[in-house]
C-alpha cells in the first residue's frame, strides 16, 4: 500500500465467505419468497454462474439475494455477486458473478438476507465440477437445507504478541469478532490450522480493543494517509459497524491534515498496537466499491511491520488499474501481479498464506499467485483502507463504501 506508484507498473503489465442461513420453521412452511427456477452453466475457461428465477408472494424489499453453495464437507462456496432487490409477485431473473470451483460435487441453492436474517430456499440442487467444467444435476434432496444459527461472538486467546507503534510503520485494517464455526479454517487455503485473531463485525461499534479508526493518531483525530501519493486524508467517522459489516466510506469532502489539503476524506482501520503476527493466514470477505465490471477507487487489505521497508509489508489485496492486486514489498523489491478474472459488484474472499521463504495468494478459495522472494519474517499488523489516486486507482467514485463482512487470522 505504501508503494503502490511501482506497483502500478507490475499491476498494468464466488461469495466464497459463505452465507449464514437462519431459517425458522415457520417461514420454512411459508417463505417470502420462491424459486421458479435454478440452474448452474459452466463456460469452457472452468468458471460457473448460477441463473435463478425467484418471485415473492408479496412485495419484498430484500437486504440481499444469492445462490449459495456448499462443498461434500459443508464449506462455504458460495457464488459471488450477492444484490439487493426488491420483489414483486412476478417473476425475476438473478445471475450471479462468476468463479471456479476445485473438482468436486456441491449442492446449491437460493437464500436471501431479510430483516438481517438469511433465509435457505428449496429446491436444492447439485452439480460436479471437475477438469474446469461444473455440470448441473438434479439434487438428492428437494427440501430447504436446514439452517444453522448465526455465531455468537466469544473472545479468542490470540498468540498474537502487542505491538508498539512506531514512527515509520504503516497500518490499516478491518475487523472482525471471535472465530464462528464457518471459520474453522481459511477458505481453499491448505493444512491444519487454528483461529489466533477474528472480528465478524456483528456489533455496533468498532471494537477498539482490536482496531484504530485512523492512521497514526489520537482515538478522534483526522490523520493523513499511509502513502503521500493518496488523495484522502482518514477520519474515524468514517468508520461503521452495522448490518453485520465494517464499513469504510469515501467522501468527497476537502480536508485539511498537517497544512496540506486532500480532495477526499475516507475510512481506515488498523491493528497496530493491538494485534501482529508472523506467518499464518490472513483472510477478510470484502465487498470492494466498483465501476462497471472493475474495482473503483484503491481499496486495499495488507499487513505491515513496525519499520518499512525493513519489516516487510504483505499486500493481500488492492485494487490496482481496476483489478484485484497482490504484493511483498522489503528491501529486496516489490514482486506481485493482479489476479484475472472480477473481484467487484460482490462479496469476495481475499487470503494470503505467508510462511518462511513465501506466501501465496488465493482469491474466493483459489491459488492467484506465490512470492517466493524477499519475504520476511518480523511481525506485522492488519489494515484495510478505502484508499483513492487518480493515477492509479480504478474509476474514481464518491461517495463509495467499502464493506467488510470479516477478517480473520489462523496459525498451524
């Protein structure tokens, strides 16, 4: 995040996080909303969509609408593309983002979020995916999955040691509440792992035990950002939790920091001082602003150590050019690439293994990319920015938020 300007050169050149269904028995008997059809196509490239007609029996104004899906394990696959919609007694067509699916047979379906409550639907369906291709079959079972209660929030016993804010290190980060049963482990991400640190953002409140709502400053200042080629200053209120997500939001809104003024004011957490770590995964389900089919502005979820670029910094994602991006930077350089594919207009996974001598990045579960240089080994803290630069930020757009239903860390 700090040298993005390099960056830029290298970076030119399906809602895997999962639905938490809550269905009562009632509303199973009687649901808001039906499904007249569902299918799953695959193109030759190995990537899947899912088309669904549903209807309501009333009006419905829905807080989302998704085609879920769960591997032979019960892990959370779902589509991307997730949209909030309003319903009538007519019947709707819904497509979802695409993605790839590692070989295997799953079963989907449609749920939706109303009242911040997800709801499961019949029927439920089946298809294999194998040698990139997903062929739909019919399901074993036509009934609606059963529902399984959202998590309740209990405090982990990190291995993560404090950190000490230091002068040159650069931080942002989202959050996240103790780790549920959806993350037993980091999705598509190899091994035997154990949660160490998680925020679900099930509150209503930044928890300010494992966050700063700014950058280098006191609880309520502005600050200025990370890297000077940034053209917003960070404020904590710009930083929310509601509806089940961190919220950064990005206005167009001068704001003078240190004598100098940025276009734009906009929202940024980050562990330091609270929580670091070496090695391990890192994980968050970002639903990034974007423009058309490209992520907009420079939304970004890295770690960093206490003295840049010594320490080292690990770049899980930033939106670059309008793709999905991943970096190292240190001494040694700041090798990376941008993933193919879109990363925008839904909920996405972004997760990095970083182990001595690499890491590698995987994007809705899938392997994007390895480093195998330069990596370090000192302990560094978690950020998530809403970031924005007209050079190298994708569509510039504001007002825009950026969403964070997660973030999680786990350790072997």
């Amino acid at each position: 995040m700090r040298t993005k300007l390099g960056a830029l050169a290298v970076a030119t050149a399906a809602l895997a996080g999962g639905v938490l269904t809550q269905t009562d028995q009632a509303e199973a008997a009687t649901p808001d909303v039906v499904v007249d059809s569902l299918s799953v196509v695959s193109a030759p490239n190995g990537q899947s969509k899912a088309t669904a007609t549903v209807h309501g029996v009333k009006t419905i104004k829905l807080q989302a609408l998704t085609v879920a899906v769960r591997s032979a394990d019960g892990a959370n696959r779902d589509f991307p593309g997730a949209v909030a919609t309003t319903l009538g007694t007519r019947s709707t067509s819904f497509t979802s983002g695409s993605r790839a699916f590692p070989a295997g047979t799953y079963t989907y379906y449609v749920a939706y979020k109303f009242h911040d409550h997800w709801h499961s639907l019949s029927p439920v369906k089946s298809f294999t995916a194998g040698a990139g291709t997903g062929t739909a079959t019919p399901a074993p079972t036509a009934s609606a999955p059963s529902g399984t209660t959202t998590p309740t929030p209990s405090t982990p016993a990190p291995t993560a040691t404090a950190s000490t804010p230091g002068s040159a290190a650069p931080s942002s980060a989202p959050s996240s509440s103790a780790p549920s049963s959806t993350g037993a482990a980091p999705v598509g991400i190899p091994g035997t792992w154990h949660p160490v640190f998680a925020d679900e953002f099930n509150g209503g409140a930044l928890d300010a035990s494992k966050w700063n709502a700014n950058w280098f400053g006191c609880p309520t200042c502005v600050t200025k950002p990370p890297n000077s080629a940034e053209g917003s200053a960070y404020s904590p209120s710009q930083v929310t939790v509601g509806d089940g997500s961190l919220h950064l939001k990005l206005a167009q809104q001068p704001t003078t920091v240190g004598g100098k003024t940025y276009p734009y004011v906009s929202g940024l957490v980050t562990s330091n001082g609270k929580a670091q770590f070496t090695y391990g995964a890192f994980e968050a389900r970002i639903y990034t602003p974007s423009s058309g089919s490209q992520m907009a502005n420079w939304p970004s979820f890295w770690a960093d150590g206490q003295n840049w670029p010594t320490d080292g910094e690990l770049d899980v994602l930033e939106g670059l050019g309008g793709s999905a991006c991943y970096h190292f930077h240190s001494p040694a350089g700041g090798p990376g690439g941008c993933a193919s594919g879109t990363y925008s207009g839904g909920w996405h996974t972004f997760g990095a293994d970083w182990k001595q001598g690499s890491v590698t990045y995987y994007y809705d579960g899938m392997q994007v990319g390895q480093i195998t240089s330069g990596i370090t080994s000192a302990p560094m803290y978690l950020i998530l920015n809403n970031a924005v630069n007209p050079s190298h930020s994708g569509t510039n757009v504001a007002p825009a938020d950026m969403q964070v239903d997660y973030v999680r860390v786990w350790q072997h």
